[in-house]
C-alpha cells in the first residue's frame, strides 16, 4: 500500500520490474484471492526495486515480507537503522497523535512531507523543527526521554482506537499542548530550526467520518483464501470495510493476488479486534 498525493493506493510489480499502482476509492467493493505462495518482493532503494534473487517463500503471518537476506541488506543502508548516518538531506522532527494516550515523536526526510504521517495512521500531528539528520535523531531522542512517550505504537491499538476518537477541535488543541511542552524543553541542537505549531488533521484523507467499529481482521492470507468487502476508509497500512473488517495490507506483500469468483466471501483467517484500552497517565505528557 502506497500514500501518493495524499491518497492511498495498491502498489502492482511482475517479471521484468514493471510496477502500477490503483487507486483505492472509498466505496468500491474489493474482491480478491491469494494465489501460489507468498514471496519475498525484494529491496526497494533509491527509487527501484532489486528482486529476491532467490524468489523465498515467507510466512503469511509476517508484517515485513522479506526474507532474512533481504531484510539484512534493506538494513545495511537505513537511516531507521542507524546504518546511513551521512544522508544529506534535511530532516523533519515531528509530533504525532494516534488516539487517547498514543502519541509519539519521529522524523521524516523533509522531501516526503506528510507521507510518513500518512503511512503510520497518524490522525492528528504538528511538525517541531528541521535540519541535518543527526540533529533530527538528538531531537528524536531528548523529546523521548524528556516527554516520556514511546518510539514505537503497535498498529493494533491505533486501529482500534480510530472509531472512538475526541472530536478535532480536542484532538488539535491536545496536539497543540504537547507541542508547547516539547518546544520550552532545553537542549535542542543548534542546528536544528524550530517550527511554529500548525496542527493538521487526516480525518479527511483517511475518511474516519463513515468508519464503522473495527471488528475483526484476517491474520493471514492462505493460498485460495479470498477477501471481500466495501472500502469505506483507508488509514496508514489498513484498509476499513463497511461490514467492520479491517485488512493490514503488509500482510498481502508478496502474494499473487486475482479477482475473487462471483458470490465470494472473506474466508481467510480471522481474529476479533479487541475495543481500545481506557487511556492510562503517560508520564510527561499529561
């Protein structure tokens, strides 16, 4: 799954590297079965993909796709990773806002603006400041340590926080808070350019107006397995459907997907989505 433009779409490779992408509109029906076995898709770096040499099997329940091998490799030049600290480029630190009691801190490239906000489901954010990367990363990790929040949300409970969330004008002005409490924080690099707050909010991108209530979510495509429902929403890697499925799409990377036969229904592996947790106290933030 793919955010262009500020839109969501399916991303397509085959034989010989050719790739498209189809758009995801909400209200359309998706109706699709996996085929073969699902496979490693590869490397993708500076805007190309280098295929699995070996084509490797994985395992269906896996929310990274590669094989061991590619993962290394896809690791050795990261700037996650901590493995390409001399990227160039400028970086931008921001705050971002998943639901009662989840918010982190994280920086983007600059040049992909709001496409890593997108891609994680943050529903309401506001940009801190710019500048080289390691000054990002020092940024990154004083506004931690000092605000207390978490590197890392599992996307499970930002799923099942989305249908229950304060209204925007609450979601912003908590966003906006927490920007005012990392902004007096001392110690921020010198080289790194403070930005004003200017909260902005994906309820619109991601259509959270029509979600209904996450129920259930496959756990894994089989071979055969078909998926079938209305898109209503689309939300960093998950797509929302009108009957309360929610499908992760990591999980479909590397299978070879086909039109579902007429009269289908979802017969992959489910599981319940269990109700968002009573937020708690987070230290620092509240």
């Amino acid at each position: 799954m793919r955010w262009t433009g500020g839109r969501p779409a399916i991303g397509w490779y085959g034989p010989g590297g050719a790739e498209r992408d189809s758009p995801l509109v909400p209200g359309r029906v998706l109706a699709f079965v996996a085929r073969g076995e699902r496979r490693c898709p590869g490397v993708w770096r500076a805007g190309r993909r280098t295929p699995c040499p070996r084509e490797a099997v994985v395992p269906g329940r896996a929310g990274n796709a590669q094989c061991p091998e590619c993962a290394r490799l896809d690791r050795s030049f990261s700037v996650a990773a901590d493995t390409n600290v001399a990227d160039p480029r400028t970086y931008r630190v921001y705050l971002a806002w998943f639901g009662p009691d989840m918010v982190k801190v994280g920086i983007t490239a600059e040049e992909r603006g709001s496409t890593r906000l997108l891609e994680q489901g943050a529903v309401t954010w506001a940009w801190l400041g710019r500048g080289p990367l390691m000054a990002m990363r020092r940024t990154e990790e004083l506004l931690r340590a000092a605000l207390g929040v978490p590197d890392r949300i599992a996307y499970s409970r930002k799923r099942a926080a989305r249908a229950a969330l304060p209204p925007e004008p609450e979601r912003a002005l908590e966003v906006a808070r927490l920007h005012a409490r990392a902004a007096a924080l001392e110690g921020w690099p010198e080289s790194l350019e403070r930005l004003e707050c200017e909260v902005v909010d994906h309820a619109g991108p991601f259509h959270l107006a029509a979600l209904p209530t996450p129920a259930r979510s496959p756990s894994q495509l089989l071979s055969g397995a078909a998926v079938v429902g209305r898109l209503v929403a689309a939300a960093g890697p998950d797509l929302h459907f009108a009957d309360g499925l929610v499908v992760d799409t990591r999980l479909l990377t590397g299978w070879d997907l086909a039109p579902a036969p007429e009269g289908a229904v979802t017969d992959a592996p489910l599981v319940d989505i269990a109700p968002p947790a009573p937020p708690v106290e987070q230290d620092g933030l509240f």
